[in-house]
C-alpha cells in the first residue's frame, strides 16, 4: 500500500493574467540553460542509476525506457509525444533505441526547444523529431497536429499547474489503443518534505565528510542541512516545481487504465544527493562507492518497510475507450 504524505495542501498559483506570465518567464529562462555536464542529481549517478533500475526492471543494467521497449513497445510506434520535452535528451533516446519511428515534442522554454532541435539535427535526426514551444497549461492552444500512438512525460507533469486539463487533453489526442508513459516526481508538493523524510536524509548527511557536502549550485557552501522550504521561497524562486505532483497519480487513476506502476524510492536519495551528487566519484573511489551504496540500502529499507513512501514511479498506462 502506497503511503500518503500527510500534509497541509498547498496555496495554488493562478494559471492566467500577469502573475502567471511572470512566473512562466523565470520557467521559461530555467529551462533555457545548458547542464554543461555537472553533475548534481541523484539522476546522475551510475551507482544510483543502477539502483533506479533495479526498482523498475529487476535489472540494474535495463532502464525505465528498455522495459517500456520491452512490455509494450517491442515494435516501434509509428508516431510519439514528449510532453515538456526540455533539450531533447528523451526524444532522441526513443528513436535511438526504436521505441518510436518519429517523435513530436514541445516545452514552455523556446531556448530549450532550439537546443533540442540543433541537438536532434546534429545526431541526423532532424527529419524524424518535430519541436514547438507551447504551454502546457494552454495545451488547447497548440493545435497538436496528430492522434498519437504513445505519450511521454517524464519529470514534466509535475511542474503542471493545470493537470487534470493537460491530462484531459492529452486522452483526446491519444489514438484508440494509445498509450501514455509517465516517468514523475509524485512526492509532497511544492517540496513539503516530511519530518520522517528529513530526519532520515539529514541521519545519513552527518555520515559524509566535510568535502564531499560542497554545494556545487552555490560554491563556498557547505551542505549540511537539509530542511524544508517556504512557500514563499517556492512561489518566489521555484514557481511551478511540484506545484501539482501530488494529484498526478489520482488524476492518472481516473483519466487512464493504469496497466503497470513501478515506484522507485527517491525519497531520501534525492533530497540528500542533490547539488552534492557530483562530489562523489563512486566508479572510481571505493570511499565514495561505499557511502553512495550505504544510501541506497537504507532507503531501500526504509521502503520496504512501509516507514516512508516512494517519491518516484514509472506509470505505464492506456487510453480509456
């Protein structure tokens, strides 16, 4: 049974008007900004990366998108959406591995949008990925141009201030036998971590020496707490991040048959890896190696025992008739 964060709910955002607009600029130009290969999230651990895998294949050389290929897509789809498609990494990932002939995809961030077709172009895949800039919150007005045989969204929805309109939307373009892949964050809104949440990561950051808790996204700081933040400081600062990820699997539930879930921890391991992740050179280090691993284990046991829940999940799910 998946556990419930027990939270107060938290102040919506208006999906309109000037407010809006503003908010969506700083979306807009966040999204616009090349990673430039640091490494600070738990998603960009090999160590890690093996252990999200186990979660979801049983294996931890197979990926979230080898066991889509693998349970419903052995014979690429003809035609396939990303929904907040970002710089295009997803996109040229299915066509590489034939999970879907072509691809459309779009972003709220025209920067991004233009980093992902010179990428899709540069990989000669320019014919085969189609981008438009559009809102998610105003999908009705980007006149998506085709039924679609299989959907993406992965680590999108959550940064939806209108889901359950998205969603909607999104049903009516899926063909008849459509399917929709959801790849999320559905832990506490807006950040809302909980104690138990914040007691154990905070537990296993005393473990790490001083070095390796440098925080890379601000230089000359040490990362030794993690605690909960504003909500003040997420309008402010971080307006659209999980403003909704805690309606995503109750909207999912009744908007699609849900065919597969395959949750995979995060929990602690996001909160306590993120801006530090790249100061750990677990494939290299044993040092390193071993105090990701101790991570790993005491998340792992931490949910299998039902004392915290997992904030991640792989969703396999098909259109209603």
């Amino acid at each position: 049974m998946r556990l419930i964060h027990k939270l107060k709910s938290t102040p919506s955002i208006p999906h309109s008007g000037a407010d809006y607009e503003r908010m969506a600029d700083r979306e807009r130009a966040l999204w616009g900004v090349e990673k430039g290969g640091r490494r600070l999230s738990w998603f960009d651990s090999p160590l890690l990366a093996r252990y999200i895998n186990r979660w979801i294949t049983g294996s931890p050389k197979q990926d979230w998108l080898d066991y889509v290929k693998i349970r419903c897509a052995q014979k690429p789809a003809p035609r396939g959406l990303n929904v907040g498609c970002g710089q295009g990494e997803l996109e040229r990932l299915i066509i590489r591995r034939r999970v879907a002939e072509c691809m459309d995809g779009f972003d709220i961030s025209p920067a991004a949008v233009e980093i992902a077709r010179k990428k899709a172009d540069e990989e000669g895949f320019g014919d085969r990925i189609h981008y438009f800039t559009a809102d998610a919150n105003a999908i009705e007005q980007s006149n998506l141009p085709r039924d679609y045989d299989i959907v993406f969204a992965s680590m999108s929805l959550h940064h939806f201030v209108r889901l359950e309109h998205c969603l909607d939307h999104l049903n009516r373009r899926l063909a008849p036998r459509g399917l929709l892949i959801v790849n999320e964050f559905v832990g506490p809104d807006r950040f809302q971590w909980t104690g138990d949440q914040l007691n154990a990561v905070n537990r296993l950051l005393d473990c790490f020496p001083r070095e390796l808790k440098a925080n890379l996204r601000n230089p000359g700081e040490i990362k030794n707490r993690v605690v909960r933040p504003s909500l003040k400081y997420m309008k402010e600062h971080m307006a659209f991040e999980a403003v909704c990820s805690q309606r995503i699997l109750p909207a999912l539930r009744e908007r699609f048959h849900i065919l597969e879930q395959r949750d995979y921890g995060g929990t602690v391991l996001q909160l306590l890896f993120e801006a530090i992740m790249g100061n750990f050179d677990e494939e290299e280090c044993r040092e390193h190696a071993v105090l990701v691993q101790m991570a790993a284990v005491a998340e792992e046991l931490l949910l299998k025992s039902g004392a915290l829940p997992h904030d991640h999940t792989l969703i396999i799910a098909r259109k209603k008739s």
